[in-house]
C-alpha cells in the first residue's frame, strides 16, 4: 500500500514538472523539448490514470490478505 501511495503521488510530481519544463520550453521558442515533454507528460499521465483505476483492488486485495494474516495468527 506505501508503494502504491508512493508511485501514486510520484507520477504526480513527474506530471508537474512536465508541465513546467513545457511552459519553460514554450517560453524561450523550444519547440521541439516542449513537443518532447508533451508526449513523456502523456505517458505520465497515462500511467496515474492506470494506478488509480487500481487503488480500490489493491486496497481490497491488501485488506484481504490482512485479515487472513490475522485469523491464521490466532490458531
Ligand atoms: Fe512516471
């Protein structure tokens, strides 16, 4: 789960930095690193979109595996 929250907030780190290395590019005529940055910024957000679609059955797998943990624990 400290993975997934980590990989999860480190995409989002990437996308802002994209996104300023874009603006920064835009703004003194590199259009070619702006045009580069864009297609790496997609892929950043590409791979949240695929984390947080999976946050519900990782959470639910985690918790799953937690409790039989704990019931085996007990005998
Ligand atoms: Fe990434």
């Amino acid at each position: 789960m400290k993975g997934l929250l980590a990989s999860y907030t480190f995409e989002h780190m990437e996308i802002a930095s994209y996104t300023i290395l874009i603006a920064a590019a835009n703004s003194v005529g590199e259009a070619e690193i702006a045009r580069v940055c864009e297609q790496n910024l997609r892929e950043e957000e590409a791979m949240a979109e695929w984390l947080e679609s999976n946050l519900p059955q990782v959470t639910q797998t985690f918790l799953t595996r937690a409790e039989a943990d704990s019931d085996s624990a007990k005998r």
